[in-house]
C-alpha cells in the first residue's frame, strides 16, 4: 500500500515534494502525480515511481530552485536516467546525483544550442580510472541524444563518468574531479622529467594511471604501505632520476590531498617508473 505522506509544495506535473510520517521532507517523482495537486493533498508513497530524500536543506533549496526552469520531460527523463545508472551499477547512488547530473546535463545542453563546446582533455584517463562509470555514461549520452534531439560533445561522457562516481563513493564531485587532475598533473610532470611520452592505449599507462589512483585512495583512507629500509637505500642509488622523481609527485600529491604521506609509497613510485622508463 505504501505510506501515507501529505504534499507540501507542486514543482511540477512530475515532481512533488511531501512530509512523511516523521514530517522528513520526500521528493516523489512519477509521471503526473503532481496533476491537480495541492498543499495538504495526500497521496501514498508507493503512487510515485522514485522517492527519495535530500538530507540537506541546501541540497533541497538548490532542487526547488532548479526545476521551474527545466522542461518537466527532461526532469522526468533525468530521474529515469538515474534510476538506470543504478541499475547498471548495482548499488545505491548517493540522492545528491539528482540534483547535480540533471543539472550538469541541463547547461551541457544549453551550452550545445548555443553553440558553444567544451572539451575534456582527460577523456581517456577518465575511461581508465572509471572503465564501468565511463560505460554507463556513455549509454546515458545515447539516451539522452535520441530523447532530446542533440548530439553532446564526446568530452560529456567523461564528465558524466565523473558524476556517476561521485554518486557511488559518496565524494563530492569537485573532490572527484581534484583528483582526477591531480593524476593529469603527476602525468605530466612524469613526461617532462622522463622526458617521455606515453601511448596513452598502452597497458602501462592504464597501469600507472591505476597505480596513482590507488595511491591517492590509500592515502585519503589512511592506509599504509610497509616500508623496507633496505629497498629504498638501494632504490636511491641505483635509480637516483625515478627516486627523485618520486618524491616531487609525493609533494604534488600531498599539497593537493593536504594529508601526509608515508615514505613507503615513494618506493613504490619509483620502481613503476623505473619500469617506464626502461620500457620507453
């Protein structure tokens, strides 16, 4: 049967906002449930096709905002292309993604008929660092094509990727896409003192790229590496250019992250890029 809840405010045709039982504000979602709708009108929760909530006020504010100036079909057709993210995906997506995808895809849109385009240098990074983010937001570009009628820019497949991202690790997406160019600046730092350039489709680069991330991971989550004494001090004077190397993209990182890192790490730095450099 589902929960009684009470409509508080009609955003449109497709979208109502209503107090449940504990007087939580629920956004519902489904096509026509707000059709002659008005405050105080109950409706049960199970009549919307998605219900979710906006824990924060500002989160809930920046929705309300948000969709008078949108099409109530392309609303409809976001929250769709939410729920089959989440499908693809196979977990739970963090309830911001409503409000930060629809709106990203809304300017992307406005951006194409205006003719103007941005482009995402990082693409291939991107479908490396997040292959199955990158996969589903590529199916998302088609959908969203061939329901309203424009071709976005290639670049809005990573940029959607990155959102899909945020919204299964629960990071904010300016902190998914800080890191995501941090990776790009370690990379060309890498190049330069290298003084090499990658195949970009080679299965090192894939495996640097993944390195790096796992790196920044570790040490976001705290987690470290066993130090050996004895690695290092033959590291340091075997390979003096990839040690050395090192330790700048460990500054590099620990000036962006603002989190210490452990010396462990440069180890391991410097025996991938070692490995590059004996195969470049």
């Amino acid at each position: 049967m589902g929960e009684t809840v009470a409509v508080k405010r009609v955003l449109n045709n497709n979208v109502v906002i209503a107090e449940d039982g504990n007087q939580s504000e629920i956004i519902l979602i489904g096509k026509g449930i707000g059709f002659g709708k008005k405050p105080g009108s109950e409706l049960t929760s199970n009549s919307a096709e998605k219900t979710f909530v906006l824990q924060d006020e500002r989160s809930q504010e920046k929705y309300k905002q948000l969709l008078p100036f949108l099409d109530e079909e392309f609303v409809y057709l976001m929250n769709h292309l939410v729920a089959f993210i989440e499908d693809e995906m196979g977990q739970a997506l963090n309830e911001h993604i409503h409000i930060a995808l629809t709106d990203h895809i809304a300017f992307a849109i406005k951006r194409v008929q205006e003719g103007l385009e941005f482009s995402n240098p990082f693409l291939y990074e991107l479908s490396s660092l997040y292959p199955k983010e990158y996969e589903v937001a590529a199916k998302i570009v088609e959908k969203i094509e061939e329901q309203q009628g424009v071709t976005l820019p290639e670049g809005e497949v990573g940029f959607i990727a990155i959102h899909i991202h945020s919204a299964i690790t629960d990071k904010d997406v300016t902190e998914v896409n800080r890191h995501s160019k941090l990776i790009q600046e370690l990379i060309v730092l890498i190049e330069q003192h290298l003084d090499i350039t990658f195949d970009r489709k080679s299965i090192e680069y894939h495996r640097l790229l993944q390195h790096l991330r796992r790196t920044i991971d570790r040490v976001l989550n705290g987690e470290k590496v066993e130090k050996a004494e004895k690695l290092d001090n033959l590291l340091k004077m075997e390979y003096p250019v990839c040690y050395n190397l090192a330790w700048k993209l460990i500054k590099v990182m620990q000036q962006t992250l603002r989190k210490p890192i452990g010396d462990a790490e440069a180890i391991y730095l410097t025996i991938h890029l070692q490995r590059l450099q004996k195969q470049s």
